[in-house]
C-alpha cells in the first residue's frame, strides 16, 4: 500500500546522516524513549515517532543531540536537506552550537512539516467567519440539533485550516481517506460470547424490578458494551479487516462531543464522575448529588451505557466513532499504556465539553473488549494474561537470561508489541530488561544477584553486583544475604559468581594459609607460600606476610610456617583459636548459668530477612571455625544458620525477631544452647534511669543497683569476676570495645547525669 503522506518510510538517520557513524551509546543516552523501539532513529519512519511522541518532542530531542555530538558542525552539513528544502530558519553555515537549540528545534519541526506536505493554509474565510459568529451568538439553552450543526461548521473550518503542527504523520490527505475508508457500520468483536446484545436505554421514570436491581460494580463496562453489537449487525468471519488496518477517525472530537453534549445535566455528571472516571464516584454519592436514590443513580448510569451502545451502532457518526475505537485498539495490541492513547491523535489530549475531561480518556474505557488497568490498557481478563505470560518468560529464561528476540516472539504469542514488552514485563513484577535480554527479577536480592551474575557469564565485585541491581537496597545487606547463600562462591578478594561455574573458592587470606599449610603436611614455607597465594589471587605478599603473625600461626623453624594449634587427627575439627575469646568480645556476656549472651540493635536488615554478622570470638565459642560446615540452628519461630566463610555470619532471623516483637533500635541477646538459639528483648531504659542502672541494664542487668554493685555486676557479666579494681574495669571494657557501657560507668561515677 502507498502512503499518501510524502517521504513516509524516511528516519531520523535519513534526515541526520551523521547518526549512522556515531556512538550507539551515545546516542541512545540521547534519543532513546520508552515509547519507541530500540534505535528507532535507524529505522523508524519518522511519521510513526511523530504520531508516538509529538514534533515538538521529536525536534528538541534531535536539537540536543546535534548540540551535544557535533557542536562545530555546520547546520548545512548536519541537516544537508535543509538545503534541498530551501528552509532558511538557521543559516546552513551557522554551526549547531552558535544556532542554539531553540533555532534547531524550530528548524527540525519546519523541516518535519516540508517533508510530510504539512503546512499549506487554504484561506477559508467565508467558513471561518460562519463559524466566529455562530459561537459568539449561540445561546446557552440552543437545541441540541443547532449544536450539532455547528459541530460540522467546526469541522468543515478545520478540515481547510492549516493542519496542526502535532498531526505528525496524521496529514489531512490521509484523514480524509481515513474518513472516507469507513463508509459501513463497524461490527466491533465481543468481549465474552455469552454476553447479550446491549438492550434499548431504560425508561426515565419508574422503579425497576426486583430482579433488576443489582449491586454497585456489577454493572457492564463502557468497553463491556461497545464490544456488543446488535444481532442484525453481528460481524462474520472475514467480514471485516483486522482493527489494525483501520484509520483513524478524522475529527473524533467533534463526533463524540455532538452525541455527548445532548445529555442533561445529571447524565454527564454521571458520565464524566462514574462511566469515565480515573476513580468512579458511588452511586450512593451520586445519589446525594441530585437527591435521588443510588439505584436511579445505576438506572441512569444503565441508560447511558445502552445510548452509547446504540449510538454506536446505529447512528452514522457513531459508527466512524466505533471505527476509531477499532483502529485505537488494533493499534494497542492486547496491551497498551493509556498515555499511549492519549497521544494516538490530536483530538485525544482536548477536552469534550460536556464531560471535562480528554478524549483520550473517555476512547481508552470505551475500547472493545479492553479495560483501564492503573496506566495500562488490557484486552481480556488482566490477571489471566499477567499470569500467563509470567509463565511462559519463566519457563523461556529461569535463571538463564532470555535474548530479547526471544522475549519478543513470547509476546507476540499473546499480542503484546514489542514497543511495550518491556514495560509489561516489568508491570508483571518479576521481570526486568537489561543489556538487550529478558531476566528473570526475583523477589529477593539474591535471585536478583544470581540474574545479574548470569547475563554477565563472569566474576563480578560487589560494587558491580549492587549498581547493576539499583534496587535501593543497602550494599551491606546484599553483601550479608549472598555470603549466606550456597549458590554463590566468593573466587577473589572482591570477586563473585555462581557456584554451579566451579573454581577454586577464596576464603580470606588468614583461612587461605590454613588450607595451604594443611594440604602441605603441617608446615610450609613461607616463600612458596606467598607464592602460592599470591599467584592464584589478588593479594599482595605483604598482606600475607602480616597474617602470619596471628596467634593461630607459628613459625616452625627458619623460613618455615605451621599450625600453632596441635594438627587434628583424622575425623576431628581443627582447633580455632580467635584473636579475641568471647570473654574479651565487644558485646558478649556471661549470666549466672554460664551461658554467653551476645547483644545487637535491631536494625531494618534483621527485619527484612538479611543475614547478620556476628563476632568470631563468639562464633568460636558456639564451635564454628572458618570454612565450617553451617551449624543449623532452632527457635521458636523455625531455624536459621550459622556459616563462616569470610566471617561468620548468622542467617535470617526476621521470624525470631518478629515472635519476640522486635523492632528497630530494640537491644537483643542472643544465646545459642546445644542447638536451640533464644533471643531476649531488652525492654526499653525509663528516662529518668541513673548512668550506673543504664550500663548494668546494657548487660541484661534489669534490677535497679548501686553504682558499687553495677561495678560488680559488670565485672561478672564480662568475664572478670566481682571486687574489681574501677580502673581495672573501665581498661578491660576499653579493650573489649564496649565504649557504651564505660562512658555510662564514668558518668555515674563522677556524678554527672547526661541529658535525655
């Protein structure tokens, strides 16, 4: 078929050469718009952008790049057919920067109309004068058939008026063919095949049967009805052309704003408040309104709907109506955004009088067999097609990042265009577009990690891992969460993949050593060790050589490097032996049992389910070791873990924290007994508690004391023992790392209270 508009299959590159040899990249930071295709610039014939974003869009979009790309560049060179054109808007030696971008926009959109045979008034006069003093005389309460006729004065103005700048593509010739290609009554396809034929508008007066009385949401749609037609009129297979070889309607405005402006007052209230409306009133609010019960509310309501039906059935404007609201809808494909609609055709972004609201709202919700969802427009039962295509991408990609061809092909087989997939998928929730594939976009972090790790097919670091994600999530909470998950495997000091890839796992530096001294018979020597390390990792010697001079090290002879812990027997757990036992461990403390405690605030990473670290020293106390085997641990509320990898880490504990009613800020200890792991709430300090009961509290301490007995009830409780020297304490606190607790022991004993 030939295009009546000139230069219609012409790009944006056709018209910019330049854009062929450019960046990609470069561009796309520039032109890309979501709705478009991908590097629409190369092939996308510029009527299609036009129609899709507007000139005005369109020319600023190219303004900017040509600015940005090639701001020495003379006009002439960049837009060579200005010259052809004979457009003088810039001078064609000026160069983009000097032109500006307002001068390139106003050129570009001169050059969009030159091309696409826009543009040419035809004086009118005659018409135009008719018009202005009609509109100015018209009364108020003028018949609906005087509106009407002044209705086709104003399109007959419009029709010789120079056609406007954001018709785009839509040039007069070709609504003039669109008009006239629908000189028959269009059979619009049914939403649900047992539906009935709409029926003739309810009676003004009188009340409804009892069996006509239904509840508020169970009335049909607005789509719902323009799908039915009469049976006189039903559509027989092959009858028709498919919707999306339809034109447009030349003027739907004015068609619809003639049918609407025939209603009273109550049914446009009730159109504009209930039939489209983003959020429709009650009818009981309705009924409030006028002072009329909410079931004459759903009469009215029932009569409109079936006057919409008819009109667009039977009457003549009303059938080209029904053809625009086919075409719209072939258009859109089963799924479409209603921002796509609004912009479809000029006439949808203006008002229709009657209602106060844009055209394009009032199309999107009489579409047939669609209805409004949030921003989308969904053919058919919207749960059934979300869940349906979250299927079949499931069973297309899984963990293994789908080509965006083969995305493409998954919704076309559920009439979903290409243009929008994106978009839809990412509505569906768990998919996400990136780097030309379709992945699958979990639910957690981790799911998300392991799509990011696959589509790149490599290590990654965690920085890496966190950008590509940009999900607001906190890099230590994605840290936390893959070091307790099995399906990742750390393969350097900052690298990461997938387990199922293999390679050689990175255990930190002190547990590398370990491992090399072990698989070497007890000893090794240091030079062949730092090679060793250094070799297969990014590690420095240096590093390596500092670690040697943990306690678990010891040098066995000149040179040479061992275990300081006697070497395991077959079947035995290495000894460990932390830098720091749980006696000296920031936060740990002993009760009268003999059971360590250790103590953490709440923080929102426990409450979402993120792993959590917690100290070596007390970690070694429950008998874990670096590289162990995960100690499953149970509570009340089911059962984490315990792993040590890195450092140790305790899993989710977002069901424990929740049983005990935990929320952020509260103080926690933890306490681990032959499996069982018990978690305490400390309740909140008073106000007005002394410096001495706040530090003793801070050791589970709850009874109110002395600042003599908070110094022996301290001592205990880290481990010393009762009758210590204050300045012993306040050191061996010092040492632990337990500041808090030693700024609140100071201040009671210096008699200051601090301020609350």
């Amino acid at each position: 078929m030939t295009s009546s508009v000139p230069h219609a299959s012409t790009c944006l590159a056709d018209l910019v050469p330049a854009l062929r040899y450019a960046d990609p990249h470069a561009l796309a930071e520039r032109l890309d718009d979501e709705r478009l295709p991908l590097g629409w610039w190369y092939a996308t014939p510029l009527t299609t952008a036009e129609r899709t974003i507007g000139s005005t869009v369109l020319a600023s979009l190219v303004a900017r790049v040509l600015r940005a790309l090639w701001p020495k560049i003379q006009t002439g060179e960049l837009l060579p057919v200005s010259r052809l054109l004979d457009v003088e808007a810039v001078a064609p030696y000026t160069s983009a920067e000097e032109a500006g971008e307002e001068a390139l926009a106003a050129l570009v959109r001169m050059l969009l109309d030159r091309l696409h045979g826009r543009g040419v008034p035809r004086a009118t006069p005659g018409v135009r004068a008719a018009v202005a003093v009609i509109s100015e005389w018209l009364l108020a309460d003028a018949p609906a058939e005087v509106r009407a006729a002044l209705a086709v004065l104003r399109e007959l103005e419009q029709d010789h008026a120079e056609a406007p700048e954001e018709h785009g593509a839509q040039g007069g010739a070709e609504r003039r063919s669109a008009s006239a290609a629908v000189p028959e009554p269009i059979a619009l396809p049914a939403q649900r095949a047992h539906e009935e034929v709409a029926a003739p508008p309810a009676a003004e007066a009188g009340e409804p049967a009892a069996e006509d009385v239904v509840e508020e949401g169970s009335e049909p749609t607005a789509s719902e009805l323009t799908a039915s037609v009469p049976a006189d009129r039903e559509a027989q297979p092959g009858s028709e052309p498919p919707a999306t070889h339809l034109n447009l309607a030349d003027t739907p405005l004015a068609a619809f704003a003639a049918y609407a402006s025939t209603w009273d007052e109550r049914e446009r209230t009730i159109a504009a408040r209930r039939i489209f409306a983003e959020q429709p009133e009650t009818f009981a609010a309705l009924g409030d309104r006028f002072e009329i019960s909410r079931e004459r509310v759903r009469q009215l309501e029932r009569s409109i709907l079936d006057s919409i039906a008819q009109w667009l059935a039977y009457d003549e404007q009303g059938r080209a109506f029904a053809a625009h609201l086919a075409a719209v809808a072939g258009r859109l494909g089963a799924v479409g955004r209603l921002a796509e609609v609004r912009t479809m055709h000029p006439d949808h972004a203006r008002p229709v009088d009657a209602l106060g609201l844009p055209l394009g709202d009032v199309v999107a919700r009489l579409l047939p067999d669609r209805a409004v969802d949030g921003e989308w427009i969904v053919q058919g039962d919207a749960a059934a097609l979300r869940t349906a295509m979250a299927d079949d991408l499931l069973a297309a990609c899984g963990e293994t990042p789908l080509a965006w061809d083969a995305a493409v092909a998954v919704g076309e087989r559920h009439g979903v265009r290409a243009e929008v997939l994106a978009d839809w998928a990412a509505e569906i929730g768990r998919f996400k577009t990136m780097d030309g594939h379709m992945l699958h976009w979990g639910r957690s972090v981790n799911d998300r990690a392991v799509a990011v790790l696959s589509l790149r097919g490599e290590p990654m670091s965690m920085e890496d891992i966190h950008d590509r994600l940009a999900d607001g999530t906190a890099i230590n909470s994605m840290r936390n969460q893959i070091w307790t998950d099995e399906r990742f495997v750390r393969l350097d000091r900052n690298l990461y993949g997938l387990r199922q890839w293999g390679g050689e796992e990175y255990l930190g530096i002190r547990e590398m050593i370990t491992r090399e001294i072990r698989q070497a018979g007890g000893e090794i020597e240091v030079n062949a060790l730092v090679d060793a390390i250094c070799g297969r990792f990014d590690v420095v010697p240096a590093s390596v050589r500092t670690n040697l001079a943990a306690p678990e090290f010891t040098r066995t002879r000149r040179g040479w490097v061992g275990l300081a812990a006697e070497r395991p027997k077959d079947g035995e757990a290495a000894a460990y032996n932390p830098r720091k036992d749980v006696a000296r461990t920031r936060r740990c403390f002993v009760g009268t049992d003999g059971r360590w405690w250790y103590r953490f605030e709440v923080t929102g990473d426990h409450l979402r389910g993120s792993g959590a670290p917690v100290p070596s020293g007390w970690a070694a106390h429950l008998g874990a070791v670096p590289a162990c085997e995960p100690i499953p641990l149970r509570h009340e509320a089911g059962e984490s873990v315990l792993q040590w990898r890195t450092q140790p880490v305790l899993g989710s504990i977002r069901p424990l924290m929740e049983h005990i009613g935990a929320t952020v800020g509260d103080q926690v200890f933890l306490n681990v007994t032959d499996g069982e792991l018990t978690a305490l709430r400390l309740p909140a300090a008073q106000p007005e508690a002394r410096p001495e009961a706040r530090a003793a509290r801070l050791t589970g301490w709850t009874a109110a004391v002395t600042t003599a007995e908070a110094i022996d009830v301290i001592g205990l409780r880290t481990g010393l023992g009762p009758g210590q020297e204050t300045t012993a304490l306040l050191q061996h606190l010092g040492d632990r790392g337990d500041r808090d607790i030693a700024g609140l022991l100071e201040q009671a004993l210096t008699g200051t209270v601090p301020v609350n």
